[in-house]
C-alpha cells in the first residue's frame, strides 16, 4: 500500500512538472516580445532562452550561484541576453505559469 500511494505521488509530480514545461514553451513568444519592450536596454537586439520550470521553495540563483530569491509557488524563468556599450548581461525573467505574464525581471549577470 505505502509503495502504491509512493508511485502516485511519483506519478503526480512528474505529471505536474511536464505541465509546466509545456506551458514554458506556451510562453515563450509572449515573454520575447515583453522583453523585447520592456528589458533592460540594449544595443542589440534582445534574446531569450527557453523556459525552465522553479519549483516553488527553491532558490533562484545567479550565475555565481548565490540566492536571488525564492518563491512561494511555481513559476518559469526564462533567460534574457543582451549588451549596452561594451557590456554584456543576463537577465532572469519570472513568469507566472498560470497566466504567462512577466511578474519580474532580475539582473544575474553583468559585465
């Protein structure tokens, strides 16, 4: 019985998390055009990469892999690159799964 209800929760969880990796790639053009508008500034044209799903409770990291932040339910983060001057940054880039809508933009790396 204890092994039975293990392979649901099992089941369930991964069922759930290729949910959200759909709804990732759902996103993706909606988020590019917000980022697009709404970034940071750029000289070139701005890019994304693909979705990947946070778990609610885990840390989003910065490329040195210190804590930005952790949140309270799921979300997807998506990567945006650009340039200004000589410089180059990445931007990580919230999304809500359940809506797409961008909910916050933080710098993880600049040079």
């Amino acid at each position: 019985m204890k092994a039975l209800l293990m392979t649901l929760m099992l089941t369930s969880l991964n069922t759930m998390a290729l949910d959200l990796n759909e709804r990732a790639l759902q996103c993706e053009s909606k988020v590019a055009r917000f980022y697009e508008y709404n970034g940071s500034r750029s000289d070139r044209p701005k890019e994304i990469r693909s979705g990947e799903v946070l778990l609610a409770g885990n840390p989003l990291l910065n490329t040195f892999g210190n804590v930005v932040t952790t949140f309270d339910a799921d979300k997807i983060v998506y990567e945006g690159h650009g340039s200004f001057y000589s410089g180059y940054f990445i931007d990580a880039i919230i999304v809500n799964p359940s809506n797409c809508k961008v909910e916050k933009i933080y710098n993880i790396y600049g040079e």
